[in-house]
C-alpha cells in the first residue's frame, strides 16, 4: 500500500478501528457531541467525560 500526502490516512484508520474495537464497538448513538461558548466536546455514554474537540 502506498501512502502520501500530510496525513497517513490507512494507519489513521486503523489506530481509529482499534480503538472502536477496544471500546466495546459502541454504536452510533452512543457518541455525544457537547457544544457551548466554550468550544465543542465529545463524549461517549457519558456527558460529563467528555473530551475537547481539537481546533485547526
């Protein structure tokens, strides 16, 4: 496989379907997504261990 550009797209993927799998393959809706004036936070099952959405 060939990879280029600024970002490694398959190792990208696959470090994301690690941690998918490692999670326990939550669904879809069990993701959250928080945003205030504060600045946006993701969550899974639970609001209050969310984590910051990262910037550009």
């Amino acid at each position: 496989m060939h990879q280029w550009g600024p970002r490694d797209l398959a190792d990208e993927t696959g470090e994301a379907l690690a941690w998918w799998e490692g999670a326990g393959r939550p669904e879809l809706f069990d993701f959250g997504l928080t945003v205030t004036a504060d600045g946006h936070r993701v969550w899974l099952g639970d609001p209050s261990a969310a984590w910051p959405v990262p910037t550009a």
